[in-house]
C-alpha cells in the first residue's frame, strides 16, 4: 500500500567535518518520497526518494552557494538526487538494512542505510501513519564530490566522511 510522506514530520539531514574540527550540520529542505509498505511484510517494502539540491540549507547562504556549485552538487544541471531501494534486510524486530542505489550528479553507487521502525499510530483525525529513521555514512569522493584544500596543519577543510540521518513518518494514502 502507497504512504505518503508526511514532510512537516520528516526530515534529512547530513554531518561533515569543517576544517577536521566542528561539525557542519545540514538539511535538505525540498524532497519526495514514494513509499510502498505492507506493515505485514516489511521486507517487501519499496522506497524511491528524490531530494532537490537547490534546498540545501546549512545555515550559511555563501557556503550553501558553495554547495549548489559545479565544486558539490552542481545542482543547475543536476538538480535532484535519487535514492531507490533494492531490498530490505531484517536484522531485529524494529531494525533492518535498507539497500539501495543513490544516485549524485551523474554517478550511482550501492548504499545501506540502518533502519529503526518507530511504530505505527492513529492520528486524532483518523489518519494512519508510520515512523522510521535511518542512518548511514558515504564516502564524498564515490560520487565525484572531490573539492577540498589541503590545511597547513594537515587535513582537510572538508571531510569526506559524510553522515545522513532521516527521520521519516507517514501517512496511509
């Protein structure tokens, strides 16, 4: 059965390392997701997300400029990344690996995310809806996203480690 996303109760966010010191914290705020969930059978699920990348917000207007550059993202000529999933692995009662391809500018690399099902609720108006979040780290650099500067110090200004964290809920079409 479809769900539909609920976007004021979901979000996607990512971690990097600026400089090999603070974490910068982002979100991307456009995106849609079109999720087919049996609660029944859980490993039969099927996700395809696209996230717009003219959304990233990072709180900085300049680095968020940055970000939208041919140097990142390039998003004017790719304006949306795509996640699909490829299937659904159990590993606990309320976990499960979500395999999938992610798709950034035009290169398309296997992920797995770890997944937490959160429950599934009546709302007071009748609606049913679902909640999970999901985690994961990737490698920048696997999808071309290869800007830095080196620091003096050693390092670099930007990690290549990037962590995605989703919290999702949704609503029975």
């Amino acid at each position: 059965m479809l769900w539909q996303t609920d976007p004021a109760h979901t979000s996607i966010h990512f971690v990097a390392r600026h400089m090999m010191l603070a974490r910068v914290r982002g979100e991307f705020q456009a995106f849609s997701v079109d999720f087919n969930l049996d609660p029944e059978q859980p490993e039969n699920a099927t996700v395809e997300a696209r996230i717009q990348t003219t959304s990233i917000f990072t709180k900085d207007e300049k680095r968020d400029a940055h970000l939208r550059s041919a140097d990142f993202l390039n998003a004017e000529l790719y304006p949306e990344m795509v996640f699909k999933s490829t299937r659904i692995e159990r590993t606990g009662a309320e976990k499960a690996k979500l395999h999938g391809d992610l798709t950034i500018r035009d290169v398309t690399k296997p992920v797995v995310l770890d997944v937490g099902y959160l429950g599934l609720s009546k709302s007071p108006w009748g609606t049913t809806s679902v909640g999970f979040e999901a985690k994961t780290k990737i490698d920048r650099e696997e999808w071309g996203l290869t800007w830095n500067v080196a620091l003096e110090t050693g390092g670099w200004l930007v990690s290549k480690e990037i962590s995605i964290e989703i919290e999702a809920e949704f609503v029975q079409a």
